[in-house]
C-alpha cells in the first residue's frame, strides 16, 4: 500500500512539472510555426539592399495571402531589379497572380514550386519592366473563363492572342526583345516579342509558360525563341499563331539538329532566380553577332536539347536514319519578283502529289509568321512530286518537283 501511495505521489509530481515545463515548450514551437521558412533570406536580402527600409514596408504592406509569394520574388529577383524596379509594379504583379491563382481551378491544382518560378515572375528575359499582368488578366479573362480544363485556357489563349493584343509578326518592329506594352503599342514584334507577350499572356492567367530558344540553328541562319506551357506534369512545346498544336511545331527538323554541348547551338528554357545555366541572350549585344560567351549570363536557364532531340526523333528523324525520307520546303510568294522580306509572302493552300496519291497539303507561311517558318512535307526520296495550288484568278497551277537525296526548297507564286 505505501509503495503504491509513492508511486502516485512521484506520478502526480510528474504531471506537475509537465504542466510547468510544457507551456513553455509550446510557446516555443508556436513562435517557430509562426516564423516564415524564408524570413532568414528574406531579411539578408534586404538588409544587403540601399532601400532596405521601402523592402520593409513593401513587405509589412502586403496582405497576408501575399507574402510568400512577395518575398520569393524578393529573395529570387536580379540585383538591380531589387535596388531600382517600381515596387507598385511588383505589388500589382503579386496581387494579380494571386487572383488568377484563385480564380481557376488548373491555377489552384499547381505545385507551389511551379507556380512560383512560372506563373508569378514579373518577367520573361531582360524586357522593359511593364506592369503588363493586370492589363492582360483583364484583356484574357473572358477568353478563358469558359474553360473547365488548362488545355482548353491554352488553347483559348492562342487562338485569341492576335485578335485582343493586336499585335503580329513583323521585322520592321522597333527591336527584338520587347516588353508587351512596346508590342502592343507598335502592333508588331519579332520571334522573341511574341514570346515574351505569349509567356505572361498564359502567366497572366495561372498558366505556367516559359520563354525558350537557341542561339543558332544548325545552318547559322540565325537564332529563334518560342514558349513552353506547363501541362499534366510535363512542359509542352508550342508557339504565337498555334493554338491547339502541342509539340509539332514547323522548327523540330531544326531542333533536332541542334547540338547540346555548343552553347550556339543548344535549346535552352528559361528559369527564374537560382539556376545552374543561362540563357544566351544574342540580341543583347546590340547586334546578335558577338561571342556567345560574351553575352549578359544572369537569365538563368535549363539546356533541354535532349528533350527536343526526342520530340523530333520520334517525328522526323528516324524516317531520315532509315535514308528513305526527306523535305520538301514550300514558301509562297505574291509574284515572281520577290524580294524575299516578310511582306512579300502570301499564305496560300498547296497540295503534294504523287502521280494520284496525295502525300500532303496545307497553307504557306504568310507575311505574319516567322521568316524561316516554311510549310514543309515528309516524303520518300527519289519520287517525282507535283505541286498543285490556285492563283489570284482561281486556275490551277502545278509544278512538278524532282526530289533526290537532300531536302528540297520550293518557291511558288501567286501570280507568275
């Protein structure tokens, strides 16, 4: 009995000190739970910077449901970015992302580290600083607000793009790597303009998008830049003017003969904040012609050379190993004195035959789309091939192709 008594006297001791000590361990544990994961960073950051003050009030004027995504801009942001970008902009980027991450249901189903680095950056490479988000959220919201799945925002987003933002294809624009509001505000941009105003027009609206490009294709005639889209898990290869086509993309025989080890002439996706590559950004230099190595380095980027290599195997490639395929390249023109610049190229319908089998058919590239856009059609080798398209007066033109071993590029014309 007095064993027993001991014993409930020292359990009852215990319980004591525990209900002394475990306030205290609580307390503790709330205040870390409470402590932000990246408040550590964030206050380096900040602290290192000549307006750490404005950061600060930055920071305690965001609401609540903002400030995570506030401070991985904050902590992931250029330098220079950090010390002389308009914060207003960056309040209105972060609220408007969070908005649209609200809103739509793909936007709400995206894992947190692809919605940071895809949805919420403020920009695509080194492109004036717009606040363009707000404009294109309400510019593309009733194009999407329809759309029950992502596939079906993309596309929407695509195939509005020309029509709400006005702006098309065209090498008169002012320079290459324009912000969307220098796009809008000139109705025109070029590869790498479109791309940018594509990237944030999809961003804008909780779709995870990308800026990607190489250098150089294979035959030095230049480089190009399109986008990816972030789709059940994986990134998707599309372009401005393609709304539903997914990874077919009239540049994969190029790309499959770009090289991953030569930066010029590597694909590279664009990542924001901390990478372990860069973007090679060639019209930085002022004239697209200096050593890439020479090139600004701080757009961090991923090389997914390989990921192309396989898109275009399984598309192209393997029928050009087996030696029984090649190209044929058919660009349209208004009339035989072409002068080769982009408006002097017409979209028209042309069709490939072989004797009476049809191998192929569709539309020319027209002065909107890229200069080496060209409609092209893979055929057998060493077959006689027969064009057949119609002129401004409705008569059917043919013309007859011999195709040996190389790819093979036809210009037609509209009126001859």
């Amino acid at each position: 009995m007095k064993l027993r008594l001991i014993l409930c006297f020292l359990a009852g001791v215990a319980a004591g000190l525990a209900i002394i000590l475990w306030p205290g361990e609580r307390a503790s544990q709330r205040e870390a739970k409470n402590t932000p994961s990246y408040a550590v960073e964030l206050e380096n950051v900040i602290a290192a910077s000549e307006r750490a003050e404005a950061l600060r009030s930055l920071m305690a004027e965001t609401p609540e449901a903002e400030r995570e995504a506030m401070a991985y801009l904050l902590i992931n942001m250029p330098d220079f970015d950090r010390e002389a970008m308009d914060l207003a902009l960056l309040k209105e980027n972060v609220k408007y992302a969070t908005l649209a991450r609200a809103k739509y249901s793909w936007a709400k189903a995206l894992p947190e580290d692809v919605y940071l680095n895809d949805v919420l950056p403020y920009y695509v490479v080194d492109e004036v600083r717009d606040p363009w988000r707000k404009e294109l959220y309400e510019l593309f919201v009733p194009a999407v607000d329809t759309c029950k799945t992502m596939y079906e925002a993309i596309c929407a987003v695509n195939g509005n793009i020309p029509r709400l933002t006005g702006v098309d294809y065209n090498t008169k624009r002012e320079k290459t790597n324009q912000s969307p509001r220098e796009s809008m505000r000139q109705g025109m941009a070029s590869c790498t303009g479109l791309s940018i105003l594509l990237v944030d027009a999809y961003r804008a609206v909780g779709i995870p998008a990308r800026f990607v490009g190489t250098a150089s294709w294979h035959d030095n005639r230049g480089n190009h830049s399109w986008t990816e889209v972030w789709l059940d898990g994986a990134w998707r290869v599309t372009e401005y003017y393609f709304p539903s086509k997914l990874d077919h993309l009239w540049f994969m025989p190029d790309a499959s003969k770009a090289t991953a080890d030569d930066r010029n002439y590597a694909i590279y996706a664009t990542r924001f904040g901390k990478a372990d590559d860069w973007f090679p950004m060639v019209w930085a230099d002022g004239t697209g012609e200096g050593p890439v190595e020479a090139l600004p380095k701080w757009v961090g980027a991923e090389n997914v050379t390989a990921h192309y290599q396989e898109l275009a195997y399984e598309q192209y490639t393997r029928h050009m190993e087996a030696g029984t395929h090649t190209f044929i390249r058919i660009a349209g023109y208004k009339d035989a004195a072409h002068t080769e610049h982009s408006d002097d190229r017409v979209a028209m319908g042309v069709d490939i035959f072989h004797g009476t089998e049809q191998m192929g058919g569709g539309l020319t590239a027209g002065p909107l789309r890229d200069m080496n856009d060209m409609f092209s059609v893979l055929v057998e080798k060493n077959r006689d091939y027969e064009l057949r398209y119609y002129d401004d007066a409705g008569n059917l033109k043919r013309q007859s192709v011999t195709l040996n071993e190389e790819p093979i590029t036809v210009n037609i014309f509209l009126n001859e």
